[in-house]
C-alpha cells in the first residue's frame, strides 16, 4: 500500500473523530479506499419517527456520512453541492444497515457517487449524491 493509499484510509477516520452527529449516530467504518467507504449503524429507539419506523432523516445522515467519507479520500477537502435518496424499505429499532459509497465519475472538480445502503444484504435505500472538491488539502 502506497503513501496516498494510507492518507485515503485516515481521513474518514479523521472526519468521524470531529464529527459529533456521525458519532451520536453510532456510526463504524468498517472499510475505507480511495474514492470508497463502507459503515455500519443500528437503529435505536429515538431514531424512530411517529410510526415507530426509523426517521427518513437517519437513513440519509447515514448515506451522507458515507458519501463525504468517500469523496474526501483523495487528499483535497471536498463538499456535497447536491444529493438525493430513495428510501425502498421502512425500517425498524435494531435493524443494523450497512451503507457503501462508491465513486462513479471522479474529475478535477466534480464527482459522482453512489451509496448503497442494505440491511441484512436486502437494499433499502439508494442514494446519489454530487461533490465539489477543493483546492485545500487535508492534513494528517
């Protein structure tokens, strides 16, 4: 493994570390590359909406972490500049989801990502996201 393939790998772990909303989800990475993140979560109890279903919002916290964990493995601190997420199975107190954020399309400025987020490897919710990477670089 290269000197850029270990920056990749310490960055999320670095964005997780001042990352209080990523923590107070209970958010793991479980794998970290060059343009890839895989995390892991369960749902609790005050993550749950009305309808004792998990809150859209925490599926989408969850995509979204994996997404900037994944676009900013290339060295330069990069932002998302628009995103969306298909919700496909309502889900429930104790389910454990698995979110992986892979990069599709990756220029100098723009990329694309895709992040899949499955429970039990039955795919729940998709989402797409777009970012904008900067000039500034992340130190380690």
């Amino acid at each position: 493994m290269g000197k850029s393939d270990d920056k990749a790998k310490q960055i999320p772990y670095k964005m997780l570390e001042n990352d209080a909303y990523s923590k107070w989800l209970g958010i793991q990475i479980l794998d970290v590359k060059e343009g890839y993140c895989q995390l892991k979560m369960q749902i609790r109890k005050d993550m749950l909406n009305s309808m004792k279903k998990a809150h859209g919002g925490i599926t989408y916290a969850l995509a979204d972490t994996a997404f900037g964990f994944a676009c900013n493995t290339y060295g330069k601190k990069a932002v998302s500049i628009e995103s969306s997420i298909n919700h496909i199975e309502a889900l429930e107190e104790g389910d454990i989801l698995i979110a992986e954020s892979d990069v599709k399309s990756q220029k100098n400025k723009l990329g694309f990502y895709i992040v899949e987020i499955k429970k039990d490897n039955q795919l729940v919710a998709l989402f797409k996201g777009v970012t904008y990477r900067t000039n500034v670089d992340w130190e380690i």
